[in-house]
C-alpha cells in the first residue's frame, strides 16, 4: 500500500503545480492584456495632443497673417 500510497502523493502534488502554473499562466496573460491597453491609450493620448497641438499652431499662424 506504501508505494500506491506515494504514486497517490505525487499525482496530488502534481495536479497542485499543474493548477498553480495555470493560475499563474492567466494572471501573466491578464497583466499583459492590461498593459497593451494601456500602452494604447497612452497612445492614443498623444495622438490626441498632437492633432491639438497642430491645429492649435494653425490657428495661430492664420492670426498672425
């Protein structure tokens, strides 16, 4: 029974590690997701700035003429 007893351990521990790595796979997987998110408003912000700040410089040279 010792050595079924074992097998019976090791399968546990394994399906532990299994399920752990799991967790652990999908939290990397979700932080990741968040920061090309963030990364792509941040992007987009300066995108944004950008366009104003151009139009804004446009704005000022038609002033100046």
């Amino acid at each position: 029974m010792g050595f079924l007893d074992d097998a019976k351990d090791a399968a546990e521990a394994t399906g532990k590690k299994v399920g752990e790595w799991a967790d652990d796979t999908k939290e990397r997987i979700g932080d990741k997701v968040d920061e090309l998110k963030a990364d792509a408003d941040v992007k987009r912000a300066e995108a944004d700035r950008d366009r104003v700040h151009a139009k804004n410089e446009y704005k000022e040279k038609l002033r100046e003429d």
